[in-house]
C-alpha cells in the first residue's frame, strides 16, 4: 500500500476515526484529504455495501484520479474484508469441558474417589481426572492420565479406546511409512495385547510380542505342536473314529468323545437319551455347515488350534459354535479372526460377522481400526453410520461395545473437526444416552449446548445448558446465559451472571461472562475485574483493544494485545494484532503474525473466516521489503539472538514458503513453539522434520525428539545411539546429551554429558545451535562445580550472539561471590532480550529485598504464569509473620494456575497456621496433578494423622 500514496491530509489521526451513523467526523483532516479518509473507513465497515459500489465505479468510469482512490480502497478492502473488528463478533466461545468454580475443590475430590476406589473402578476414575483436565493448558497433564486409564483398564474394549485415543493423542499417522496399526514397541499402545483381557497394569510399559518377534510365539505354541504333531487332517487314527456325521453325500468320521467335549448340547446328544447316541452315522446337513467346516469342527476337537484353517471355514465354525454353545470354539474362532483385522475394508466386513454372532473380540478388533484410523475414518460413511445411529448403538450394545468412554473418545475428535455438523450433535447425543455418573452427564449435556450454540439453535443449547447445571455444572449456566441473551432475554442473562458471582468465590471467567451483557464503564470494570482474578483469559484483552480501535487508539489497542501476546501466544491474539496493524499501515508486523499465527495453525480462516490466512500472506507480501533465503538467516539469528521468538517463527515460515521440504527448519520451528508452549503445533512441526529427513541418521534424531517430548527418554537415548552409528552428527551428539542431562546426574554420569557435549561441538552446524550446546555444556559445568569452564563456555556462546548464556554466566559470578557482575549481567539480558520476564525474575537473586521486589513485579506483569514470584513474596510474608496476606498471595496465582508448587507451599503453610482441612484439601489438589510428589505425600500423611487424631 505503500506504493499507492494517499494525500498528506489523510495521513493525520483522522483517517481512521470510526463514525459508525455516517456522520461528519471531528477535528482535522478537511478538504479532499478528508473525503478520502471517510471513503476509506467506509469500505473498512462496510463490505457488502463497498463491493457493490468499488465494482460499479470500476466498471462505469474512466481511470481518473477518483478511480485512482477506489482501487485503493478494493486494495484495503481485500485485506480488511470484514472492516475493522467489533466487540460484538469477538465473544469468547464458551469452552466444551467441564470447568468448576472452585477448581482446586474439584481436583481435591477427583484425588479422594480415586484414592478410595478399587483396583478394578481405577480406570474409569481416571477418564473422570482425564474430563476435568481437559481444560488445562497443560496437555501433558490429560496425557498422563489417559495413560493411567488404559494402565488400570481391565476388558478389552477398555483397552482398545484408551489405547486408540492414547495414539490419537500422538497423531503417529502422520509419519510418512506408519500405518494406524502400527505397534509403538510397548504393551500401552499395542493392537494385539489390547485384545488381551485381563488386569495387569504393571505389564504395560514392558515391550510387546511385536517388538519382541515372533520367535516367542513360537516357544507358547510349542508344547501344543509337540502333542498334537502326529494328529492328522481326520482327528485321530482311524480306530478311534468310531462315529461319523453326514453332511450331504459326504461322510465326515471322528472321536464321538472328542464331539462330546466341546460342549453341553453335543454331549448330550452324543451321550444322552437323544436317538443320535445309539447311532453310528449322524445326517447333518441341516444344521446349515458344510462338509469342510466340520471337518475343520473335528479337527479343533482334537487339536485345539484353527491356524491351518481359511477365514470362510472359521467364519462357519462360529457360527457352530454359537448354535450348539460350544464356548472354546467360540472363543478360539473369536480371537483368530480378530487376528486377520488389520485394516480398513477387512474391518467393514468382519464386524458384521461379529454382531451376527455375538463376537466381542472380533468386533473389539474391527472397532480397534476405526477408532486407529481417526480422524481419517470419519469420512467413512459405514463407520460413522455406525457411530453416530441409534441402532448403530443398539448393535454396538449387543456385543458389549457401547460406552460412555467410547462416545466421549469419538465426540471430542468430531467437536474439534467440525463442531456444528450433525455427526457431532448424534455422537453427543450418544454419550448423553451412555452417561451414569453425574460427572459423565455434566460432560455429555454441557457439550450438547455448547455445540447447539454454535449452530444458533439457541432453544436447544439453553435446554442442554440448564440439563448440565442440574447435573451439578455451575459453568453451564455461562451456555444458559448466552442462549438466553441471544433469544432476546438481556437483562435475565445479565441478572444470572450476578447470581453466579454473589453466590460463589469469584473467578475471572464469570466477570468476563458478565461482561458481555452490559457497556461503559461497567464492561470496562468487568474486563478489568477478569484480568485481575485471571491474566490468562485473552478475551478481556481483545476487548479492550476492540474498544480503544473505536476511540481511535489503535497504538493503544496494539499495546493491549502485546500484554498478553508476551506470555501466551495464540492464533485469535495474533490475528487481532495483524488486523489493527493493517490499519496502521504497519504491513511487516501484520504479516510478521500471520505467519506466526500460520505456524501454529496452517488452517486457520481470519476476518471471522472470510479469508484464509494463506491469502493474506500473498496479499501483504508485496507491501513489504522482500528477502532472499540468505537475508533471512541473517533476520533469523538476529531475531533469535534477542530472543523474539514470534519473529523468529515468522522468519522461519518465510524460509519455508521456499523451501517446504527442509527438514533442519522445521526442527528449528518445533523448538520455537515448544518455548512458547504450543506442544501441539511444535509435534506437528516436527513430525514434519521427521517426513522430510533426507537420511536415515537424521530421520532417526528427529523420530528421538519426538519419543523424547512425548516422555519415552530410554527409546529416544536408543534413537540417538542408532543415528551417531551410522554419522557421528552435532543434532545425535546433542540428543543424546540432553536426554541423559535430563536425569539428576551423578559425577560420572555428568562427565559422560560434558563428552557429548564437546562431540557435538566438533561436528558441522550453525551458530544457533552450537550457541545452545555451549549454554548447556555450562550448565553442566556449573553443576560440576567447574565454575571457570563454564563461564568459558557461556563467554563462546556469547561471541555467537546467543543471548541466554547472560543468564548463565551471571549464574557463574553469583556463585563466585560477585553478585554485582551477576546483576549486570542479567542487566544485559533485559536489555536485548525481546521478552525478558525471566531475567527479571533470575535478576531478583542478585540484589536486596527492595529491588528483588521490584524485579519480581515487574516479572509478573510481564508474564503471570511465572510462578517463581508469587512464591516468594509469599514466603517474605510469612517471614514477616503476614500468614493471611502470604495466603492471599498464593491463592491469588492458583486461581488461574492450579500449580503443583504452589499448592504444596500453601499447603505446607496452612499446616503451619494448623489448618489441617485446608491442608488437606491442597495436598490431595496436588497429588491429583501428581501422585508421586514427595513432600505432598509426607504433608498429606501427617495431616490425614492429626485429622484422625482430632475425630477421636
């Protein structure tokens, strides 16, 4: 745009003053200037009525300089096309999980029925934890617990959705030569030991058959084959085949007691008062099997084994067995042809069979696929015919395979595929049918709502709403309001959110919430009020700067965003950022975050889904200086360098707009969004290293990281070693280096490191990369106590530019006793870095209580995630005797971010004021996030100990 000059008169302040009744605007900016400038915000508020006319004048006039200024506003409407954004279109979306009002309540009582619970009600009280994780922004956290689920799981289908929905998690098909049944070497995630019933949940780590060949199913067969070695096609020698059944014109002879035994209905007739008893030859050929298939009958009679036999023969022998109750046989036939599932179109045609004849692990294995193969298998009619049907339910419930879990699992895919189709709507209307405990119907009809809002069927979302706040959902009466205030009841919806927050322990969510319903400076105190009780609700945010863009404050609109961008980055904040740009004209930040907001969604629709964000990119390009691929690397570790992670990203998807197949980039993006905390987006970037790879020794580091972030540190070492022989590489080395780093090391365990280290440093690679081997070789220097080695390596790592050895080295001269060179060298890190939250935090060691405390506030300000300063300002408090206020602090923080820190200090703090409930209370919140917590499990004993003592 900066090609197509406006007059200087529209360059004031005034060219983007809204004036939404059409009226004259205020101040300067008179004359021509000023008729361009309301024409300009015209086609921004506009874009139906500016279509219209931009094309007419483009058609009727001649080029003159009128036409001149209506291509540029086509130009300004093609990358504004929704206008400048409004508060009214930018409402939070009411979130489809469970969400309490008082969240640590929440985990306390999820902690004490899981405690209380048997070995065999364990599972299930998991996938309750996994329901009320779901809305953290820790997925590690729902990880973990959907893995205890399929750990203490005992049937079958159990097993195969936790461990389908564990995969899912993992999204392993997008690794290029990986197919859905692909087994990932451990018995967790293993097809064939899901089909295995049975509780053992100390054998689901260890490796599977899979991984362990087939040789050990050849040692279990082995005894079988030994006995039944000399046992022919017939079933035995011909003199001990004293009977024979006819079937048709064949006569198929057999051991009458080996009939016998497979089952009731055939002893009885063999041996009982039945006319067959008596008879040497039995007619057969009505009871609807052929002549092969019972003679495959007799076989299995002797031999007990089905392998030699084709799947028809199978498929008739369980029929057999179904009508003459022979339970082995069944079983037997169940589980082979469970064996030959292994894809797509075997598993459409094998399930049939198994609802005809009852088979429930031959139907846990076809189910196995579909649910594998998601979201793929969604677009499979058959399989969501049988999803989301009623009868589809019905047939699934005849064979055992119709459950809460199953529709919860399968629901949570389709809310994120397409959360307003009616696939969606009938898989929850599924779980709703499935739903028992109350915590399952809170699920089930809240989603409902939240799905019928989104389909504008407010009527319906309202009575789903007010379905989940009987079952005991506070939250749902956020969907209640809503649906009421877009049937036209304001006032009832404002009225209910007062209810809410009088009633309860406000919480951030309800100011927001209610701050929808009014204006002013009502709203503006609301959106406040949220902000302070919850900084991480990005919401208030937009809001306001959707506010100060109609004052006309748009470099204010831009600062507001950039509070929360600086901690949390997200696609939403990001695109607001780059609409207010758009209107400043400042085209290199607004395609700076497009692209960022493109890296961490590549599919994401701007402008409320008017445009796709790729369109936009090719839009603004032109607007901008352009730079080779040389240029951007300099760009890259200069924006590295200073720690500008989001320019870095930026950078990074301009690199890879031309070159899409580098796989050392998408490495490089991955650990970008692993330092903004966007796992989900950095496992999908470097799953595409991985796919990428060029070499085998590559392939194998990156296909390391990934085992590695997804908590499997013995198979990534494995993964590294594997790669280092077959090219001794910096990224194997480094791998290698970090994932035993990751351990508490002993001294020769760190020497072990600091070798790594120093080999990777020998081999080829860039200055980013070293700079971070340097800072991690100091590291470990440090933690060696070879205090000058590491500050030799934090000095090599500065001279490449790399910023955080600051952070090091000062670590070095604290130790060193020389705390003013430590506080100048975190001084220095302020300094350069973009985002700098942390070395105000780390700089607070080096000084007095005045200036820590200052440091601290201002860490918090700049990211109140970071939990390190709440602690400590609680801990002064306490020092200085303040108990209440040190509480205050604490409580103020876990509100927003349930840490396990932060409840095991104010637990221990309450124990202190001897407050057992409370300390009770904070310590079972904490064993909730994590059961392994030492000094939790000694707290919560001693207070369990007193409270007992007490209740005598």
């Amino acid at each position: 745009m900066r090609s197509l000059k406006f007059p200087e008169g529209c360059k004031g302040t005034q060219v983007y003053a809204l004036n939404p009744t059409g009226g004259e605007s205020g101040g300067g900016g008179g004359g021509c200037g000023g008729k361009v400038g309301e024409k300009f915000l015209q086609h921004l508020q506009d874009l139906r009525a500016n279509s219209i006319r931009t094309k007419s004048s483009r058609n009727s006039h001649p080029p003159t300089h009128h036409n001149q200024t209506t291509r540029t506003n086509v130009f300004v409407e093609s990358l504004l096309p929704a206008g400048l954004p409004t508060v009214d279109l930018i409402e939070p979306q009411i979130e489809p999980c469970l969400k309490s009002v008082d969240f640590v309540e929440s985990l306390a009582a999820v902690y004490t029925k899981l405690d209380n619970s048997s070995q065999l009600e364990k599972s299930d009280r998991f996938l309750e934890q996994c329901a009320v994780f779901k809305g953290l922004s820790d997925p590690k956290l729902f990880r973990n617990c959907l893995r205890s689920a399929r750990q203490h799981a005992v049937d079958v289908h159990s097993k195969v959705v936790l461990a389908s929905w564990l995969r899912f998690e993992r999204r392993e098909d997008e690794l290029i030569g990986l197919s859905a049944m692909d087994c990932c070497g451990r018995n967790l995630e293993c097809p064939r030991a899901c089909l295995v019933s049975g509780y053992d949940p100390e054998s689901v780590n260890d490796p599977c058959v899979c991984s362990r060949g087939e040789s050990e199913d050849d040692d279990v067969m082995g005894d079988e084959e030994c006995s039944t070695s000399d046992v022919d096609e017939g079933g035995g020698d011909d003199d001990d085949r004293d009977m024979a059944f006819c079937i048709g014109d064949d006569e198929i002879r057999c051991v009458r007691y080996n009939v016998a035994s497979l089952s009731r209905p055939f002893r009885a007739m063999l041996y009982g008062e039945f006319k067959e008893s008596r008879r040497e030859k039995i007619n057969f050929t009505q009871n609807g099997i052929s002549a092969e298939g019972m003679r495959a009958a007799m076989v299995f009679s002797q031999t007990k084994r089905l392998d030699a036999f084709d799947p028809k023969i199978v498929l008739e022998l369980l029929s057999l067995a179904n009508r003459f109750c022979c339970e082995e046989l069944k079983s037997a036939c169940d589980a082979h042809l469970a064996s030959l599932v292994c894809d797509m179109e075997s598993a459409v045609i094998l399930i049939e069979y198994g609802f005809e004849e009852g088979a429930y692990v031959l139907v846990a294995a076809c189910l196995q696929v579909f649910l594998r193969e998601l979201p793929f298998s969604m677009h499979n009619p058959y399989v969501m015919g049988l999803f989301c049907g009623s009868e589809g339910r019905e047939r699934l419930v005849s064979v055992g395979h119709a459950s809460f879990l199953l529709y919860y699992f399968l629901s949570q895919i389709a809310i994120e595929e397409e959360m307003k189709s009616n696939n969606t709507v009938m898989l929850l209307e599924r779980l709703g049918e499935c739903a028992t405990e109350d915590w399952q119907k809170q699920v089930a009809y809240h989603q409902l709502g939240v799905v019928m809002l989104e389909r504008k069927e407010y009527k319906d979302a309202q009575n789903w709403f007010e379905e989940a706040v009987k079952a005991g959902h506070k939250y749902s009466m956020v969907g209640v309001a809503r649906a009421k205030y877009n049937r036209g009841h304001k006032y009832s919806a404002y009225k209910m959110m007062n209810s809410l927050i009088s009633e309860h322990t406000p919480v951030g969510w309800m100011y927001q919430e209610r701050s929808l319903y009014c204006i002013g400076k009502e709203k503006w105190m609301d959106l406040n009020t949220a902000t302070e009780l919850d900084p991480t609700l990005s919401f208030p945010y937009k809001c306001r700067a959707v506010l100060l863009v109609q004052e006309n404050k748009l470099e204010s609109a831009i600062a507001e965003l950039n509070k929360i961008i600086g901690f949390k980055v997200s696609p939403d904040c990001l695109e607001l950022r780059a609409w207010i740009s758009m209107a400043l004209e400042d085209y290199e930040g607004a395609l700076r975050d497009v692209r960022a907001l493109l890296t961490l969604d590549p599919n994401y629709m701007m402008f409320y889904r008017k445009k796709h964000s790729d369109q936009l990119v090719e839009l603004l390009r032109p607007l901008v200086q352009q730079y080779s691929q040389a240029d951007c690397w300099m760009q890259l570790y200069d924006r590295w360098s200073s720690v500008d992670d989001i320019g870095s990203l930026a950078v990074v998807h301009q690199m890879l707009a031309n070159d899409p197949r580098k796989s050392l980039l998408r490495f490089r993006q991955s650990l970008l969004l692993l330092r903004l905390n966007c796992q989900k987006a950095a496992m999908r970037s470097l799953r595409l290293a991985r796919n990428y790879a060029t070499s085998d020794h590559e392939r194998l580091v990156y296909e390391g990281w990934i085992l590695y972030d997804t908590g499997h540190r013995e198979e990534a070492l494995s993964k590294a070693e594997e790669s280092i022989s077959i090219q001794r590489s910096f990224e194997a080395f480094f791998l290698k280096a970090y994932a035993l780093a990751d351990s508490s090391l002993d001294p020769e365990s760190s020497k072990y490191v600091i070798q790594l280290l120093e080999e990777a440093l020998r081999c080829p690679s860039d200055g980013l990369r070293k700079g971070q081997a340097l800072n991690n070789l100091g590291s470990v220097y440090v933690d060696c106590e070879k205090l000058d080695l590491a500050a030799d390596c934090y000095m090599r790592a500065l001279e490449i530019k790399h910023t955080r050895a600051h952070q090091g080295l000062a670590r070095v001269y604290h130790l060193k006793n020389q705390r003013k060179a430590a506080y100048d060298e975190m001084t220095k890190l302020i300094e350069k870095a973009t985002n700098n939250a942390s070395a105000y935090e780390k700089r607070s060691e080096y000084c007095d209580r005045d200036m820590a405390k200052s440091d601290l506030s201002m860490a918090t300000q700049l990211d109140p995630l970071r939990t390190y300063p709440y602690r400590y300002r609680a801990a002064v408090l306490m020092d200085d005797h303040k108990e209440a206020e040190a509480i205050t602090e604490l409580s103020r923080v876990i509100a927003f971010k349930p840490d396990l820190q932060l409840l095991h200090l104010r637990a221990a703090f309450y124990d202190s004021m001897g407050d057992n409930s409370s300390t009770l209370r904070d310590c079972e919140a904490a064993l909730c996030l994590d059961p392994n917590h030492c000094g939790t499990i000694e707290l919560y004993k001693r207070a369990r100990e007193q409270g007992n003592e007490q209740e005598k």
